[in-house]
C-alpha cells in the first residue's frame, strides 16, 4: 500500500475522532452502572428509612383512630 501524506486537518479531525470515541466509551459506562444501579434493590439506608417511616404513620393513624 503506498505512503500517503496527510494534511494539516485530516491529522486534526482524527484526533478529534479517537478523543470522541474514547468519551463515547467512558459515557456508555456510566449509562451502563447507572441503569444496573437503577434497577437494583435499593440500599439497606433506604429500605430502613422506608421500613422507619412506614411504622411511624402506622402509628399516627393508630393514635388518630384511638384518639378520635
């Protein structure tokens, strides 16, 4: 295959090219733990916050219909 020159730009935009492919890469990484992290069960913070708030209004409406 015969050595071709490359101009000025064309070295400019291939450049350009692999910077963007290499973000393409690391921004399809991020979407991937994202979406795992999505739909996974949440933390054991939150399922206790959930589990400590749900008792709490079990208990204001137990002193509501006791209370009147």
């Amino acid at each position: 295959m015969p050595e071709t020159k490359q101009c000025a730009l064309g070295v400019r935009n291939e450049e350009r090219i692999n910077a963007l492919e290499t973000i393409i890469g690391e921004i399809k990484s991020d979407v991937k733990e994202i979406k795992d992290k999505l739909l996974k069960r949440p933390s054991w913070f939150v399922s206790i916050l959930i589990t400590t708030m749900a008792s709490a209004i079990v208990f204001l409406i137990m002193e509501l219909v006791k209370n009147g």
